[in-house]
C-alpha cells in the first residue's frame, strides 16, 4: 500500500516539494564570489622578452614625451606634445589642432579602432597582451612586488603566514613603491596638459591649480587600485573588448593554442619514463601546471581559448622550458592558428595566409581613413572666418531711408605672423560699410590685422537701400583675401530688410 502511495504520487505535490528544495539549494549559494588570488610566476624566453621591451618602450614614451621640445617660433609653446585648455590648441610636434578642428582627433580614435580590430584578426589580442596601459601598469606592479616579496611561492607562503615583522615590511614596502609609481603615472598625465618643467615647480610649491592636483590624486588613485588590486578582474569582468573579440578572429587568426592532439591524455612524468610521447597512449603534457603558474589572468591553456586570455605567450615560455627539461619537442603551446594546429593533428602541411577578405578589408578602412586625414591636414586652411549676423533686431531703418544690419566677423589667423587681411563684401551694393574703430581704404575695402595664432573679432555694419535688396533675405557674402599669398575665404549670409523690395 506505502508502495502503491509512491508510485501514484501527485506531480503537483511533487513539483512543488521539488521547486521547495531547489529554493532552499539556490538561498545557500553566494551572491559573490571571493577572487582566487592570481600569483604568477617568474618566467623567461621569448616572449617574456617581448613583454620587457614593450613594457620598457611604452612606459618610456609616456614619461619622456611631455619633456621633448619643439620651436614653433617666438610666442608658441615650445613643448612638443602638448593639450592647451586655456588656448583651446592640441600641439603634435608640427601639427596644430584647433578646437573646430576635433575631427582629426575623432579621426585617430576611428584609426585606432581599426587597428586593434586589424592586428586582432592577425594575432588575436595581442594589444592586451603588450600594449594595453593596463597590462604594461600591472606588469610593473608585478615586477616591484615579485622584487621584493619574491616569486609566487614565496609570495604564496607570505600570504598564508601570520603578521610579522618581516610580512609587515615587505608588504608595507610594496604598497609604497606602488604608490610611488601612481604618483609618478598622475604627474606625467598632467606633464601633458601643462608646461612639464613649470607645472613640475608648480606641484612641489604649492602653486599648481586644484585641477592638478585633483587630477594627479584621481590617477594615483586608480593607478594604485586597477594595476595593484584589481589586474586580471579589470580584463576579465570590466573591459568590453573580450566580449567581441570574438567578431575579429576566425580560424587563422594566430592566437596562443594548444596542442591537445600531441598533449592528451595528460599525466605526471616518471623519472624513469623519459621515452613518454613515444607510446600512443601517453601524451607530452607531463601536468605540471607550468602554463597555469605563469598565466597573469590564472586561466588553462589547455582548456582552449577563453575570454580572459590576453595572448602574451607567457604560457609557450613556461612550456617550453618544461619541455626541454623531460626531453620532449618544444611548442606544445604554440602561438599559431587553430587551422594550423588541426592541420598538424591531421599530418598535413600548415600554413599561415596574412592576407584573407577579413585582414584585407580592415586594411582597406584604414588606408582610406588615413589618406583622408592625411589630405586634410596637408591642404587645410590657414585662413578661416566665421560670420554671427545680428538678430535682434533683424535690420534698423535709417533716417535717409536705407537700412542696415549688424555682423560679427572672427577671422582666425592660424599662422605664426601677424597677418593683414583686406575685407570686402560681393552680391550686394551697400550704401555704406562700417568696421568699428577702423577708417575704410580708398576702394571701400578694409584692412583686418590679425595677431599671429589667433581669432580676430570685428563688428561691421553695413547699410543698404531697400530698393537694391530681393525682399526679406539678401543673399551676400564676405570675402577676405590675404595680400600676401592671395589666400582666399568667403562666408554666405543675407541681409535682413523690409519685404518689399525692388
């Protein structure tokens, strides 16, 4: 009878007991999961050298550039990479960018971005493995800290063990010597947006602005969290790009891969065995852990490609070295493409195509998008103006009958000389023109000095009969020609009036 009462149980009754359970299971499991401290190990080879040398080179030009100079003559600031706020100028050696000259900027932003997605569908995130700030920040903590507390077991142990002197000032140490680089991270950002020996003095007086000042201590802040504390958490969980880094790779990208058809299976090595790999049930991955130990995120290699895999290789290092010491082939971790690696597997020969429609396409982009910048930049204007007519009021009627209107004209004088520019107006026939506080010349023309690098702003009026004008809106235009070199620019406008006109 019990038995019969089990069998012919009510599913409701059944579900419900079994959704109470689940419930139940679900409220015991953490919200949050601790962070597994990463400690990675020291490591040499190839392309540990490679991370050196970027690390070396990159932190190298972010503190070295803010002190180049370069003479733009009297008058100009002479630091050669400079962001001028309070001029409203970005200063790239001989390169001058204005305000409404943004463009160009958005044009760099759009070259980089097609750069990385280039250089990913050939070496997959080769920019995180050496060029993100990131990565090249973290590397430098790390090497600071393995300085000083020692390599990843020594690291381990100090960790685990109980607060003593020796934990408290190596630990203490190593937060200092963070700090320090944060420091000097913050200074050099704000070497960039100042003149680097003033703002310096600046700093150390007390005489910089509080926008330094905060600037140096947000960037010492983060610095000293994202590069000390954070590391890996920063790929893994807070950057976007190994979310679709995936749309820039395909089957030949080169990417750090493993060799599972000559690893698998896996097992530890005996030391009388130094023939293994030779019998085909035993593979060459000896699981020593080497790959994992070095691995700055704290992932497997051998699990495939994952997400928090910045490709820097240090794992074919780590590998390698293991390798040679049982006696086995190198490149068991390899940094090629999965075709490759499934061609190997299959005994045929490998190949590694650059050029593919992916790759060739990005370059494409990045051509055109260069080449336009480049036209830009060689044929832009020295000369610009801008035109503000007044609106209220639209016109005002004379006692003679005419009418006049009010303009502001900025003219911007991008050389590095005073320039005089001869102003004078097309499509219309003023009865009269007026530039305050200058006389007109003998043909009714003005002459508008400019100072050098600079926007020069002047009020004009001009008057005109109501029987020359084609109703509300006259259609006319500005014309300043530069004397010298027969520089033109010309600016559209209308004349307000009365709507009846001829």
């Amino acid at each position: 009878m019990g038995m019969s009462n089990l069998q012919h149980s009510d599913p409701k009754t059944t579900a419900s007991q079994s959704e109470d359970a689940y419930d139940e299971e679900d409220i015991d499991q953490p919200l949050y999961k601790t962070r597994d401290k990463v400690y990675p190990k020291r490591v040499s080879g190839r392309f540990r050298n490679l991370k050196w040398f970027a690390l070396v080179t990159l932190l190298a030009i972010y503190w070295v550039v803010p002190w180049l100079r370069w003479d733009r003559g009297p008058g100009a600031p002479d630091q050669a990479v400079l962001i001028d706020m309070d001029m409203g100028r970005a200063y790239f050696f001989f390169i001058e960018i204005w305000p409404q000259e943004v463009y160009y900027i958005t044009g760099l932003l759009i070259l980089a971005a097609i750069g990385l997605f280039l250089a990913t569908s050939l070496f997959g995130r080769i920019w995180c493995g050496y060029g993100c700030p990131q990565t090249v920040w973290t590397d430098l903590f790390m090497l600071v800290e393995r300085h000083i507390q020692g390599d990843r077991n020594a690291r381990v142990r100090l960790d685990k063990s109980k607060w003593t002197l020796e934990k408290i000032w190596k630990i203490g140490a190593t937060h200092l010597a963070w700090i320090a680089i944060a420091m000097a991270t913050g200074g050099a950002f704000v070497l960039y947006f100042n003149d680097a020996p003033q703002v310096v003095v600046d700093v150390f007086t007390g005489n910089a602005s509080l926008a330094v000042y905060v600037t140096i201590a947000f960037l010492t802040f983060s610095t000293y969290l994202l590069a000390g504390w954070a590391r890996e958490q920063v790929c893994t969980y807070m950057c976007p790009w190994p979310r679709f880094q995936s749309a820039m790779l395909d089957d030949e990208s080169m990417i750090v891969t493993y060799e599972d058809w000559r690893g698998e299976p896996r097992g530890p090595i005996k030391r009388k065995n130094l023939v293994r790999g030779e019998v085909p049930e035993v593979g060459h991955c000896i699981d020593c852990h080497a790959c994992v130990n070095v691995c700055p995120t704290g992932i497997d290699i051998r699990n495939g490609l994952q997400m928090e895999c910045i490709g820097c290789g240090l794992c074919i290092d780590a590998c390698n070295e293991m390798m040679d010491k049982v006696s086995f082939p190198r490149d068991l971790v390899r940094f090629d493409s999965i075709q490759n690696t499934q061609l190997r597997a299959q005994g045929k020969a490998t190949h590694t195509r650059i050029v593919r429609p992916r790759t060739i396409f990005y370059a494409v982009i990045l051509v055109v998008v260069a080449s336009v910048m480049t036209f830009g930049l060689a044929n832009r204007s020295v000369l610009e103006m801008n035109v503000l007519r007044d609106r209220n009021p639209l016109f005002v009627p004379l006692s003679d009958g005419d009418v006049r209107n009010g303009y502001t004209l900025k003219i911007l004088n991008k050389e590095r000389a005073e320039k005089t520019y001869s102003l004078t107006v097309t499509g219309i026939e003023p009865t009269q023109m007026q530039v305050i506080g200058l006389e007109p010349n003998q043909d009714g023309s003005f002459d508008l000095d400019v100072a050098p690098d600079r926007v020069g702003s002047f009020r004009v009026f001009i008057a005109a009969s109501p029987k020359t004008l084609d109703g509300a809106a006259t259609p006319f235009e500005f014309k300043v020609t530069d004397e010298e070199d027969t520089n033109v620019v010309t600016y559209d406008t209308v004349f307000a009036g009365p709507k009846t006109g001829r």
